[in-house]
C-alpha cells in the first residue's frame, strides 16, 4: 500500500512538493529542549509509559541540561514535563516544534510539522504503520518505533484493547533519542512491565491508625484481607474513599454507616468461604457496589458454589507463578502501589513481610504474585 499523500496526489493529479510551514514566535524561556506531543486519537495511541520516559530521559542526560516541553493543555495530568504549552496557535506550535532538539510523539499531526521541518524525531505507531501515514519528508531523520502487532499486521481500528502501543518499553525510546542526542545515553533494559503497572494505588493495611499526609484525600484499597480490625476500617472509611479487600463478612453496620465512602467491596473468596447471598444482597441495598474474585475456581468445589452467585460479579483467575522472563541476580523493579501498614510503606506485599524497602526483584513465589503491577528493569 503506497503512502496516503501520493495516493491522495496521484487521484488530483499533482505531485508531491516541499512543504512550505508558517510559524509565529512564541517565548518559551528555553533553548535547549525536546517537544513532546502526547495526545492520542481516541485509546488506540495513548501510551501509559509516558513518566517513565521523561525520567528515564532526564536521568540519562550528561553535559548541558534539556528541558522537556509537553505539547498539551494544562488539564491533562502531569507526565514530569519542564515546561507545559497548550492553547497555542497553530502557527506558534510551529514555531515550538521548528526550534527543538529532537520532537517525540505517537503517530499524529505534529510528527508532520517536524518532518517539513527537519527536526530528528521519533514516532510510536500503534494501529497503522509509517509506510501508509508516516512523516513523509526528512524520512532520514525519523527513528520509527513499532509496536508487538498481532499477527504481525496493523489493526487499523480506532479502538483496541489493549492498545499495542504500549508494548514499545521506554529502553527502546531511549535507545531511539540517542541515536539523535549523544548527550542522551542510557543503559537501562526493560524486561517486563505489567498491565497493572501504569495504574496508582495506594493501599492500606488496617494495622494502624494515625495521620498520614501521603494519604490525605486519597483513594484507598484497604486490605482487610491481610489484617481484619474492624475498628481501624472505620478510622479510615471516616477520612478517606476507599475500596475494601477482603476475605470475611464486614460488619453491616460500619458499611452502612461509611456507605458514601465505600466505592466497592471485593471478596475474596475460598471454596466454603463464600459469604452468604443474604448478606451480599443487603450490602447490594446499602448501594454498595460488589466484586467477588477466587483463585481456585476451577476446582470442582469452587464451581459448584460459584453457580449460586449469578447475581454478582465474579473473577476467576490464575496468579503468575513464575517470570515471563529469565531472572537474573541484581535486577530492579518499580512500580505505582505503595502499601502502608503499621511497619512502613513497602513496594510489594513480599517486601512487607520480609520488612525490606529494596527495589530488588526477588525470586520468590509471593512476589512473582504480584509481578502485574511491576516494571522489571536492569
């Protein structure tokens, strides 16, 4: 399939020329900085790693600092950007985009305006391929990074799920923008980064109560299941939004007294531990939302337990019992969970009970468990 312009010039007639740009000054108060364009058409381009690009960035810089400016508005999250530009005209975006070191962004608009240009840049695809719609000028100064597509074709749809975007790991961008900037080198190789990774939890084990600033406002998974107290549920529920986890019947007093704080109650459950229909229908009544999730559903107990409960919403899975990659001594992980108990504030559950604050991957089987909400990297 030829690139959309020259079909687009072969049925009017023409030919393809050299672009001619317009732009306008803008003041960014830089003059050494990367753009960064991180809108997405609909959920098919939004890549989730955008932090992790921007530190990892920052962190492999040597000599003279680059600054980051993000193209957006100021009402999209922040991503560790130095400088933010949004509500420009399109003129001035030119301009932003003509004087910078090297432009970055998924498949889009602006990758263009730095293709006529000639500024270096790399471009993320996700449901199409540069050879249909990529930067059709300067192609030598263009780094495409492609993503894992299935069945080694691009889906062209503009909806998928999950997005394959997101499996370009940022060691490859960063691998893409020193091959432009050799002040921007960095040995960092990504091994494996969960689905759960980009999602940020702050979980809470009720074995402890107290003021904590990291928590104030916050959304909380209170893990009822690692510690049951009752008592310090209701000091939580009191002061913050939260989601329970647990594998006992809570009482139907303290949901219905916390009721506006309680976004969902999540079950886990065991075969003969399943709580009573009686039960879950009175929470239902309170308004409160329920999730029941199992790991051992699949036995022949669990199934014919699980039949009694239609009603609710069920979630069968199997933990990870072991790395999707060759582990190796001295790897590192991170990750966005930060579980709060009576001990301190720990990374993993493994971490928790091994009272260890480590970055270090363990080769254990709980903390494999756990391996969805981790970026593993060495």
């Amino acid at each position: 399939m030829p690139h959309i312009l020259q079909e687009y010039a072969k049925h009017c007639g023409v030919k393809v020329g050299e672009p001619v740009v317009s732009d306008h000054f803008f003041p960014l108060h830089a003059t050494r900085y990367i753009t960064l364009d991180i809108t997405s058409v609909g959920g098919v381009s939004w890549y989730r790693y955008w932090n992790d690009v921007v530190a990892l960035f920052k962190s492999s810089l040597t000599g003279k600092p680059i600054k980051v400016v993000s193209l957006v508005s100021d009402k999209s999250p922040p991503i560790g950007e130095d400088i933010r530009v949004g509500g420009v005209s399109v003129k001035q975006l030119n301009h932003i985009i003509k004087d910078s070191m090297l432009h970055l962004s998924v498949d889009g608009p602006t990758s263009h305006i730095a293709s006529a240009y000639g500024v270096p840049q790399v471009v993320l695809y996700s449901n199409s391929r540069p050879e249909y719609n990529g930067p059709y000028w300067n192609v030598d100064k263009v780094k495409y990074l492609l993503p894992k597509y299935k069945n080694d074709k691009p889906s062209f749809l503009p909806e998928e799920n999950p997005p394959v975007v997101n499996t370009i790991y940022p060691d490859k961008i960063l691998e893409a923008i020193g091959s432009f900037l050799p002040e921007s080198k960095l040995s960092h190789k990504v091994h494996y980064i969960g689905d759960m990774y980009h999602h940020r939890l702050m979980e809470v084990v009720p074995d402890f109560t107290g003021d904590v600033p990291q928590l104030a406002d916050k959304l909380l998974n209170i893990r009822m299941d690692l510690h049951f107290d009752e008592k310090n549920l209701s000091f939580w529920l009191a002061r913050n939004r939260a989601s329970i986890i647990t594998s006992q019947p809570i009482s139907g007093e303290i949901l219905r007294q916390f009721k506006t704080n309680v976004l969902l109650v999540n079950f886990y459950c065991h075969v003969g531990q399943f709580p009573s229909l009686e039960y879950l229908k009175n929470i239902q009544n309170l308004g409160i939302n329920i999730n029941l999730f199992s790991h051992d559903g699949e036995s022949e107990g669990a199934s014919k337990e699980l039949n009694k409960y239609f009603d609710f919403k069920m979630e069968i899975s199997d933990p990870i019992t072991e790395f999707p990659f060759e582990f190796r001594e001295g790897m590192k992980f991170r990750t966005n969970k930060a579980i709060f108990c009576k001990d301190g504030i720990f990374r993993s559950r493994f971490h928790m009970n091994m009272l260890d604050n480590s970055d270090k991957v363990i080769d254990n089987k709980d903390f494999i468990k756990e391996l969805e909400h981790f970026y593993i990297y060495d």
